[in-house]
C-alpha cells in the first residue's frame, strides 16, 4: 500500500501526488496492477500495488 494523501492541503486542493503515482506506476515492468484502497486502507488517498516477484 502507497499513502500519498488526498491533496486536500495542495493548490486548488487536487491530488497532485496521486496523479503522478499512477503515471509512474504505469512506466514500471515490476508493477502487474494498481487499485485505488478500500475506505478503511486509506480509500482515494492511497493505493495498493501488486507487485512481481
């Protein structure tokens, strides 16, 4: 799981951090698959990322 918060304090209060994160999980061959938390993991401010071995 990566917290990188909801961007409430940010500039406009957009979730900067959160966009680039996809875009970067995206670009890498080690990630198979990323999904937005469940509420009580951390829900639209955080992600769960899976992993290859």
């Amino acid at each position: 799981r990566i917290v990188h918060g909801k961007g409430l304090g940010s500039k406009n209060r957009e979730p900067v951090l959160k966009h680039k994160l996809r875009s970067w999980l995206m670009q890498k061959d080690e990630v198979i698959a990323y999904a937005q938390a469940k509420p009580s993991d951390g829900g639209s401010g955080a992600v769960l990322v899976l992993l290859k071995t």
